[in-house]
C-alpha cells in the first residue's frame, strides 16, 4: 500500500486526511505541531513535527529512514488576525510567514528524496483561495494572502524544478470548511473537503503538475 505524510494532523483536515488515508489502508505518517494531540489509532505512525522546528524535521528525516513517501501532503497552516494597517500585528505576519510558506518549503527540502524514490511521487500544498492575487476584490489579511501566494509561487517552482524527476505537485484550497481555522459558519465538513481533495489528487497525472485547483477540481486563477 502506498504511504502518505502529512503535518498538521493535531485538528481539523490534518487528522480528517490521516483518518481517511487509514481508513483507505494507506500507510499513514500524520505528524503534529503538538504530539499530545494524536488519537489513540495504531493504524498509523504519530511523529512530532512543528513545521517551523528545523530539528525536528531531521529528527523525523531519521525515523522514516529508507521508506519511499508516495503522497507529501502540506497541512499545516494558521491564520491569525494581523489587525489594521497603521496597527499591524507584525508578529502574526511573521508567524504566518514562517509556518505557511517557509514550513511548507522545509517538508520539501527534508522529503523530496523519498517522494522521488515512490511510486505515485506527489506532492501537495494545502492553500487557499485567499492566495489567489487575481481575485483579491476585498484587501486586508496581508500576512494570511501573502502566505499563501508565497506558498502557490513556490508549488509552481517546485512543480518545474521536479517534474523531470517524475513529481507531480498541485496547489489545493479546500474549500470553505468548518474547521478550527473555517469557523463554525462555513457550508463544508472536513469530511466533505477531505473526500474531494483525495479523489481529486488521487486522479492527477504528471502532465498536470503546477496546478492551483479548488477542492472540487476548478482551477483557481493566480
Ligand atoms: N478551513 C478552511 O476553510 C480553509 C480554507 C482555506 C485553506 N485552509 C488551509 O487548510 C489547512 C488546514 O487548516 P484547517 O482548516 O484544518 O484548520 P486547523 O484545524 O486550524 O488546522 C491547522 C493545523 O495546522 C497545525 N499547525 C499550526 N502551526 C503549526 C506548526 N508550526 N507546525 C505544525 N503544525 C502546525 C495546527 O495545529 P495546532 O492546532 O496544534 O496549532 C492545526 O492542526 C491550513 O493550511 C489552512 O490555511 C483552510
């Protein structure tokens, strides 16, 4: 069975993919900013990995040894309200900035050997359409758009830099979805998002590597 990595799983799509992904008797490596969040599930392997603690990247890099990573999916992320310009909270811009963007480039870095060595080799960024810099009509949230256009530049990058190497990446928002990041208003489950987003990865062939797709497969303009 093909194995699947992903960081974030502490709540919401993270644990929802993890939960999908065993359920589908995939090999599961959910990972956790904190650790003390994993559910009692055997299924799958529960690592510690707060995206911006460079250490545990390697840590982790050393426990999955030789095992070929199918499926990279980059979970984690935070919004966090940066407040009005002239007040700015330039701490949360910078928080978001480095667990968003430079986070999602380190599980990159760390794990493109093993995604190489798989069978499927995919490679996917959970972003928003809130990094689409085409439809911004409403302003605000710098450092949350910033992130993820940030995050959408390097997916297409890494989609050229890779493609020779047989990796697939794909830039997937994931809707609006009830979540802790969501809120409680938004019309998806995380159930709902999970389903689309696996069916829709699981059908993406090479050819289309670089893409920026809604949940539901429509393209999403930069
Ligand atoms: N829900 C939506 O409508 C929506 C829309 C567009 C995009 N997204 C994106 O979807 C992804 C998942 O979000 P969600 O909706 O499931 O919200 P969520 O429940 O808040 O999940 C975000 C996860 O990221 C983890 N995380 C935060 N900082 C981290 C770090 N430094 N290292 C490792 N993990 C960290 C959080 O762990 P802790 O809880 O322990 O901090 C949490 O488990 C995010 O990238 C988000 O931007 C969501």
């Amino acid at each position: 069975m093909p194995t699947v990595l992903i960081t974030g799983c502490d709540t919401g799509l993270g644990r929802e993919f993890a939960r999908q992904y065993a359920d589908a008797g995939w090999t599961v490596w959910a990972t956790y900013r904190d650790l003390a969040q994993a559910p009692d599930d055997t299924r799958m392997q529960h690592a510690a990995l707060d995206v911006t603690d460079f250490a545990q990247f390697e840590a982790l890099k050393q426990r999955i040894g030789d095992t070929p990573i199918d499926l990279l999916i980059s979970n984690a992320g935070v919004g966090l309200d940066t407040g009005q310009l002239g007040t700015l909270d330039f701490g949360h811009v910078e928080r978001m900035l480095a667990v968003n963007l430079v986070g999602a480039l380190r599980l990159v870095e760390t794990f493109v050997d093993r995604v190489a060595a798989s069978e499927q080799r995919r490679i996917v960024f959970i972003t928003s359409r809130m990094g689409s810099i085409g439809s911004n009509l409403s302003g605000g949230h710098y450092g949350y758009r910033a992130s993820k256009a940030g995050l959408n530049a390097l997916g297409r990058s890494l989609a050229i830099d890779l493609f020779p190497r047989g990796i697939t990446v794909a830039m997937v928002h994931p809707g609006w979805v009830s979540t802790a990041g969501g809120g409680p208003r938004a019309p998806l489950s995380a159930e709902q998002s999970v389903q689309a987003m696996r069916a829709l990865v699981g059908r993406l062939g090479n050819h289309e590597t670089g893409v920026y797709l809604s949940h539901d497969g429509q393209p999403l303009p930069w």
